[in-house]
C-alpha cells in the first residue's frame, strides 16, 4: 500500500461548497473541509476506498464571486456519519502536473489568509 504522508497539520478551510461528479453533474454532497491535498465529503455515497473521481466545486475567488474547480479525488476513508443515513469519506487530491500543485496551493493559500 501506498504511504501517503500526514497532512492533517496543514490549514483546513471550513468551507461548505456542494460536489459534483464532473461527468454526470450529480451532487456528491457537501464538504467538511478542504484543503488544497485533500477534502472531507459528506454524502450519501459509501465510497469503495481507493476509488478515483473526478469531481467539481465551487470555492470563493474575492468577496462575491466563486471559481469553478475539477480534480481527481481519490477515497482514502470512509465511515457512516452517526445515526444518518449518510457517510463522512476522506479525498486526497491527485494532481497531473506541478502547475496543478502550485495553482491550488496558491489559490487555497490566498483563502486560508
């Protein structure tokens, strides 16, 4: 199994934003929270651990406005959420290039400032 280091000392934003599957456009549910590694997705999908999705969602980008991001999360978790019918599941972000990487570090870095 992979190793994957510990990133929960990072700054997390508690940003609720909606997640969509970026092929169908279904809602996935809602974040927990997010940071530019990774997200916790509360929804009604169980997610099979290590099962990627491309997924969508809107986060701030100035006082008013939203820009519209796509990524591939991969499921590293994924537990019911107490008594309900819905499931809290820990994403990583699988990033293709290094302009990735630095693109949302920077844009996470302005939001978490």
């Amino acid at each position: 199994m992979e190793q994957v280091a510990e990133r929960r000392n990072r700054p997390r934003l508690s940003i609720v934003e909606e997640v969509f599957e970026q092929d169908s456009g279904r809602s996935l549910g809602h974040t927990g929270d997010l940071n530019a590694y990774g997200m916790m997705l509360i929804g009604k999908t169980d997610f099979p651990i290590g099962e990627k999705t491309r997924v969508s969602l809107d986060i701030p980008n100035g006082l008013d406005n939203k820009i519209r991001i796509s990524l591939t999360a991969q499921c590293r978790w994924s537990e019911p959420h107490l008594d309900t019918p819905f499931y809290n599941s820990g994403f990583r972000f699988i990033y293709n290039t290094e302009f990735d990487i630095e693109y949302i570090e920077t844009l996470f870095f302005a939001l978490s400032n």
